[in-house]
C-alpha cells in the first residue's frame, strides 16, 4: 500500500528538480532505488549513504522517510516494484 499524502518539499528541490511536493511513498522509493543501485555491487558504502540522507534532507525528506534508509533491505531489491511510485504528480 503507498502513501499518497502530498509532502511539502525545500526551495532545494524547487530550484533543482522543479518540484513542490512530493508523495511520501516516493521520496521512500527514490531513495530504496538509490540503494538498490549503489549496492549493486553489494555493499552501500558510508559515503553512499551520507550522500543519500544528506540530498534526500536537502531536498525535504522528513526524518521518518529518511530513517528508513538506514534499514532498508537493499540486496534484495526489485527496481521493479520501486519505481511506479516515483512520479512527478
């Protein structure tokens, strides 16, 4: 089940990416695919993360969708099923 709920995003995200809100469920998957793909060799390295909690807390994330990363089960995967809900809306 997704969560719809439109979240306000940062000036960082406007200016960049042309975007003003975003669903919860897709600032959790955008950033599940990022580690999907930085650990397809494996490993997410810390750097990786750092850069991650960082961009997704510039751009707007709250705290609760980037917790989520740090226990995301990354090797196991499927692109798949994450990207559908990453959608400009």
């Amino acid at each position: 089940m997704t969560d719809d709920k439109m979240q306000t995003l940062s000036s960082f995200a406007k200016d960049e990416y042309g975007l003003s809100s975003a669903s919860f469920q897709a600032m959790v998957n955008y950033g599940y695919a990022l580690l999907a793909i930085a650990g397809g060799d494996g490993e997410v390295s810390d750097p990786e993360m750092e850069w991650l909690i960082n961009h997704q807390t510039r751009f707007g994330a709250p705290e609760e969708v980037v917790g989520l990363y740090q226990s995301f089960d990354y090797k196991n995967a499927n692109l798949q099923e994450l990207l559908p809900d990453i959608k400009k809306s």
